[in-house]
C-alpha cells in the first residue's frame, strides 16, 4: 500500500550500459599474404559506448547504417558477449540470463526473428505459451490488425506485416523492457502510426522501450532520451529538446528557394567573412544556411533580394531538426 | 515527453512457463512444421514408405535374405535407418539452417525458452517425428507380412535413439556451420547417397568387398546394420555401435564448438 504523500519515484535504469567496446575478427577477403598477417584484425563495432534507459521511456538509439547499434542492443539482449566493458539488464548480466530475466524482456529483431512456414496466430500463441502469464494475444492481434492476413505463412507477408507479428511477439510475455530493432522498417504509414500509438502506450504503462533507427522522424516522433550513434560511439544524447536547442545562442536554419540558375550566382552577403559561422548546403534550387542566424545576417539576405531584383519562391526560418544535429556532429548524411 | 511513472508493477507475473511445458510447447511447434511441410513428409515418410514396398516387392534384396526370413524383414530395419536419416539429419538440419538464416534460434533465445530449451525441443521433436515414422513403417511393413519378435522391437528403440543421436549431432553441424541453402543440398545429396549406398536400405554385403568394409564405418551403415542384426539375430554387434557413438560424439563435439546461433 502506498505511502500517501510519497513523491512520484524516479525513473530507474533498466538498462545501464557503461563502456560496452565489441570487436569481431574481420572478415577477409583474400586468403593472409604471410605469417605475418596472422595477428589478429578486428572490426570495432562499439567503441566505448555508455548508455542508461528507464522505465516508462523510450530511448532511442539514432544513426547511420552500421554505426553499432545493433551489436549495441544485442550485447544488451545477451546476444552477443561484450569484449569489455558492463552491460546490467534489470539488474542482471544479460549474458547469463536466466528464463527469470528473459520472462521480463521483449525482443523484436531487426530480421524479424521469425519462422517462415507458419501462420502468425500460431506462432504467436506459441511464443506466448512459454510464458506462465502472457499478454491477451487477441487484443494485440486485433490492434496490430494481424487478423486480417492471419491466413498467410509469414514468407509471404509483406515487410510491415512480418514487422507487426514480430512485435506482437515481442510483446507476448507482456514485458518491462521492449527492444525494438529498427520497428517502422517497411512499414507503410498508417501501420507506423499504429505502432508508435502502441509504443506510447507502452511507455504510460511504465515500460522501458529501447529502439533503433536510422530515421529522425521516428526518433523525434517517439523519443524521451535519443543517443546519436556512429562508429560505434554516442556522439550525442539528450532530449529532443535538449539536442536541437543547446543552449540560448541555439542555431537555426534559414531556407531559401530560388529559381533554378540562381542558386549558383554570386556573390552571395552570406559568403562574407563576417559570416564565418554559417554553414552553407546548396541543392539546385535552394540555399540552407545554418548556425546562429542574427538580425544582422537576415538584413543581409534581404538587402540581397532587393539590389539583385531575385523574388525568392519561399524563404523561411526553421527549428533545428535532429538531422541538422547530426550533420553538425558527423558531417555527413543521416540516411 | 510526459513525466516518468513507476517501474511495471506485479514483476512476479512476468515469469516463464515451467521448463516441462517451454520444451514440449517448442517440440510440438517443431514436430507439427516438419510434418506439415510437403517436402519434409516427402523426405520423412513416403520416401521411406516407397523404399518399403519397393524392397518387399521386388527382387532388389534377393541374394541378403538370411534362412528362415523373408524380404520384408530385411527391407524394415533398412526403412528405419532411413527415416532416422530423414528425420533427425535432413529433416532437421534443413530446418534448423533456415531457422538459423531467419534468426529463428536467434529471437527464441532472448525468449524463456533459451538456446538450452530451443536445443531440447528439438531433440524432443525429433523423437516425436521417430515414433510417427515407426508407427507407419511397423503398419505397412505388417500389411507386408512384417512379424518381428516382439524382444526385437524393445531392443531397437535404444539403437534407433543412439542412431538418432548420432544424425541430429551431424546434421546440427552442418545447419550451424554453412548456408542454409548449402545444408539443404548436402543433407539431401547425402540422404541420396547414404540410402543407395551408404548401408541403410542394402546391407553392405551387396556390395563389392573392398567399399562394403568402408560402408561399415559409416554412421549410415552401421545404423542399417546394428538395426538389422536386432531384428535378423535378436541383438546388434558391438561395432556398430562403437561405430555410431565415435560418430556421434565427434559431431557433438564438433557442433558445440562450431555451432553459430547467427
């Protein structure tokens, strides 16, 4: 019973992760040139990544194909056995992990996970009876709209559908912790939307959700905690919030669309030297300028626009993204 | 983001089925997919059930038909063996290979049934998959004119469970180790070999000296043997099953130190 002044109780770690480093022997393509070649090559999947995720949040771990975060989750899933560092899963080594530890964790791999040749009720029923408790099936089956292809073998779903059963299945033992591997990969619209709803949910009932992907939209859509991820270290964590305004002199974007020939045409105001700390991107037919954008930079676009006679199609002012977050932090493209 | 609540309550609820009920529920699943599947039954049981009738019917035997027995008595034995090559080598391997290439054994471990529960399952439903084909053959072999000693029959289940050890060891190497593609083409070319050659369906006598003694050294072949000399002279020999338990330990062996889950 509990106490009746008590404090609403700080979230606590489900996962803590703390200089996890994975290496895998490389892989070689050519035969070794000599017995000199015969020390051992690795490829460093995770290079010293630390990381908490709690109950009732969605953490997310965002970044470029290949930057770790699946070796990450699998060293959390006890999958994959760390080189170094600690990985603690509600307490326990996920390594070692007893039926006890596997009952409260739900795991949706990347790949799916799934056999091919049965029908998604069935499977579903089946991972569900190896838990004493499982969740109400037919109300996650309703809600994902599985029934509606039940009929069909999981090789022949479609890649959002085989996503759907896959969580479903994930979610069978009605777990404490969700690890969701890139969950809106193939997935059209409306069952993203149905997903994230069901992740939201989640997460109100005091559910520690760890998911990955490469896509902002989602991260931005879903996300309490997101963690950039590359080369297998965090390059950045925070809110949302937190990670597209820093701080008061917090940068923003100013857009400019112009007609095509214009774009390449100078002198721009923007190139002058009092202007260093603007970071220009040019497509075709459009000019972002990011960094911290002032009274005295917006005069100068204007100023532009007046002596050379250019009526720019749209010019707008925008937030940071967490994509211009991630340009900032690893120079290249997200996706 | 709305503000944290509590950690999930009532963790006791979150807890695994017992192991008894994880295993049978993941022998079940295996077992039902194996013989629903088209090619698998194929492999499982009307191959073996043809070779059968085969046998019994024509003249592919005559000349290994001890005194005092008859052909279907010979061909029984060598069905066996066959079904335990389909069923724990060929019928397994495939489907752990494609299990494997799906990341199958990969979301069944995070679940409570665990690589230790996955493994037993499957070795449970390959005993499940044994007693369906011995209850066909038996059946047809009867309508045949089969009438073993019924000492026979008891004495062959512990041979058919070490030749089915053996076969689920190697067949788990290979499903752990290649391709999945490339452990349906061996276990199936092997399957091929083994039963025209290999010493299960024609003892090795049928063939000429020099490979007959090389067939007897192999797990195919002594299986075939051990099994016929429980049902032709009441008990196997000791060879060959020295021979299939070399087999299956170093494929044991082999698989727990080679076996990749990814």
């Amino acid at each position: 019973m509990p106490a009746q002044s008590s404090p609403a109780p700080s979230p606590t770690a489900a996962l803590s992760i703390d200089r996890l480093v994975k290496e895998f022997p490389a892989r070689r393509r050519r035969p070794a040139p000599g017995p000199g070649a015969a020390r051992a090559e690795v490829v460093q999947a995770v290079d010293g990544l630390s990381l908490t995720a709690r109950h009732g949040e969605v953490t997310a771990l965002l970044g470029p194909n290949g930057a770790g975060k699946t070796t990450t989750l699998e060293c959390a899933q006890g999958l994959q056995r760390p080189t170094s560092g600690t990985v603690r899963l509600l307490g326990q080594d996920p390594w070692r992990a007893s039926p006890a530890l596997r009952a409260r964790v739900g795991v949706m791999l990347q790949d799916g996970g799934l056999p091919q040749a049965v029908r998604p009720l069935e499977l579903l029923r089946h991972v569900a009876s190896l838990y004493r408790a499982p969740r109400d099936m037919d109300e996650l089956v309703e809600r994902l709209g599985i029934a509606s292809f039940d009929r069909t073998v999981v090789r022949r779903l479609s890649g959002g559908q085989r996503q759907r059963v896959a969580l479903a299945a994930a979610l069978a033992g009605d777990p404490e912790v969700v690890f969701l591997d890139e969950p809106s990969a193939g997935m059209d619209p409306q069952s993203r939307n149905i997903v994230f709803d069901l992740v939201q949910q989640l997460r109100r009932e005091g559910v520690c959700i760890i998911l990955t992907t490469h896509l902002l939209d989602d991260a931005q859509r879903l996300a309490d905690q997101v963690y950039i991820v590359d080369h297998g270290r965090v390059m950045a964590q925070g809110s949302v919030a937190e990670l597209v305004a820093p701080g008061a002199d917090a940068p923003a974007v100013l857009a400019l669309t112009l007609a095509p020939g214009q774009v390449g045409a100078g002198p721009f105001p923007w190139d002058a030297p009092e202007f260093a700390g603007i970071q220009t991107t040019r497509t075709e037919r459009t000019v972002t300028l990011t960094g911290p954008l002032t009274p005295v930079l917006l005069e100068a676009v204007t100023r532009w626009i007046t002596t050379t006679g250019t009526m720019p199609e749209a010019l707008s002012l925008q937030p940071r993204t967490l994509e211009d977050v991630f340009l900032d932090i690893s120079g290249r493209e997200i996706r | 983001m709305t503000p944290p609540t509590t950690a999930p309550a009532t963790p006791a609820v979150r807890t695994p089925a017992p192991l008894a009920r994880r295993v049978a529920a993941q022998a079940r699943f295996e077992a039902m997919a194996m013989l629903r599947n088209g090619e698998q039954l194929l492999l499982l049981v009307v191959l073996p059930l043809m070779a059968l009738a085969a046998l019994t019917l024509t003249g592919l035997l005559d000349g290994v038909v001890p005194a005092g027995a008859t052909r279907v008595d010979v061909a029984v034995p060598g069905v066996l063996a066959l079904c335990v090559l389909s069923n724990a080598f060929s019928g397994q391997g495939i489907q752990t290979g494609f299990d494997r290439r799906y990341g199958v054994l990969r979301f069944l471990s995070t679940t409570p049934l665990g690589r230790g529960g996955l493994i037993a399952g499957k070795l449970l439903a390959i005993l499940a998959v044994l007693v369906v084909q011995y209850v066909l053959v038996a059946a047809v072999g009867a309508a045949l004119g089969w009438r073993p000693e019924p000492a026979a029959v008891l004495l062959s289940v512990p041979v058919l469970l070490l030749g089915a050890a053996t076969f689920t060891g190697l067949g788990l190497l290979l499903a752990g180790t290649v391709r999945a593609e490339a452990t349906l083409a061996v276990t199936n070319l092997v399957w091929v070999l083994l039963a025209a050659v290999g010493g299960t369906l024609f003892p090795a006598t049928t063939l000429p000296a020099g490979p007959a003694g090389l067939v007897g050294l192999l797990p195919s072949g002594a299986l075939g043997a051990g099994l016929r000399e429980t049902f032709l002279t009441g008990a196997p020999s000791l060879l060959p099953l020295l021979v299939l338990a070399g087999w299956g330990a170093a494929a044991w062996a082999g698989a727990v130190r080679w076996f990749r889950w990814s």
